[in-house]
C-alpha cells in the first residue's frame, strides 16, 4: 500500500522513484465486444515474463513466467 494521498506530490514522487524492478515485461492481447450502446464484454491476455526480480511480484519468481486471462463487462447508465 502506498502513502496517504494527502501528503505532497513531492513525497509520492519519491516513493515512486524509489521502486526499482529488474529485467520484467509483458505481452498482451485483447478483444471486446460491444452488447449494446451503453455496455460492453471484454477479454485479455497477459503474460508476464520476470528476469531476475520485481519490485511488484512477491516471492521467488526469478525467471518465471505468468499468463493471466481476465474478462470484464463494462456498462453506462
């Protein structure tokens, strides 16, 4: 969990230079579809290749890779 957000943009702004990840990317690909004017169904996926450590991925992940799917609908009213 971050800072309180109402301390100085100068104090989040070095808390989030003081994050460092290491040798990490991702790939991803999607498609959605509209089910009507206000709402639409989407689908991605995601893989995420870790070299040699992330600041964001808790325990041993050293050379890992992860896939994540995920679908959301997305509505207006």
């Amino acid at each position: 969990m971050g800072p309180p957000f109402f301390l100085s943009p100068d104090y989040h702004r070095s808390i989030a230079n003081a994050m460092f990840l290491f040798d990490q990317h991702s790939i991803m690909l999607g498609t959605s579809y509209n089910m009507s004017l206000s709402s639409k169904l989407k689908f991605e996926w995601m893989r995420t290749k870790i070299g040699q450590a992330s600041a964001l991925v808790d325990g041993d992940v050293h050379h890992k890779s992860f896939n994540v799917l995920s679908m959301s609908y997305n509505f207006a009213f």
